[in-house]
C-alpha cells in the first residue's frame, strides 16, 4: 500500500485554491496514520517578509 512520505510534495485543497504541500511527518506515523503533517505553500512571491521561506524553482507543476 502506497503512503506520502516526508518531503514529498502534493496538491490539496487551501482556503481558496489548490496549493503545494509538503509533507512533513514521518514516514513510520505515515504509514500507520490516517494523518499526515503538511506544510501549506504557494506558488505566488509577495512582499511580505516570513521567518522562513523556501524557494522550489523545479520539481513539480501545478495540476
């Protein structure tokens, strides 16, 4: 049976549009889980400063 695994990236369902999310759990919990921790990005730049912020110029398209 296939299970996401950390770091992989998906597209899911945000307040407003689909987004990128990367998941962030463990493989172990994954497997074994009916919940995965993700983290919700975006494929837009703005001005607004985070405290981290991670660029993916390759690797996957939108849906």
């Amino acid at each position: 049976m296939s299970f996401p695994r950390r770091g992989e990236v998906f597209w899911g369902p945000g307040k407003k549009k689909i987004r990128p999310l990367l998941v962030v759990s463990n493989d172990q919990g994954n497997r074994y889980s009916n919940d995965v921790v993700v983290i919700p990005g975006t494929t837009q730049k703005r001005d607004i400063v985070y405290p981290v912020e991670i660029l993916v110029t390759e690797g996957f398209s939108k849906p």
